[in-house]
C-alpha cells in the first residue's frame, strides 16, 4: 500500500517537473535535483 502510494507521487512529481523543465531549461528545481 505504502509502496503503491509513493510510486503515484513520483509519477506526479516527474509530469510536474518534465514540462517545468523543458518550458525553462535553468529552472530552479532542475538545479537542486542535480546537485542532490
């Protein structure tokens, strides 16, 4: 169940950032998730 639910979060989390990303290539997101 636990597994199941942040499977779905990722999901959402990779359509929210996938069109940030590409509509602003230095977005500040896309930094932090490099560094980390």
């Amino acid at each position: 169940m636990l597994h199941q639910k942040l499977s779905v979060c990722l999901e959402l989390i990779q359509c929210l950032l996938q069109p940030a990303v590409e509509k602003e290539p230095h977005h500040p997101h896309k930094e932090i998730f490099s560094v980390g």
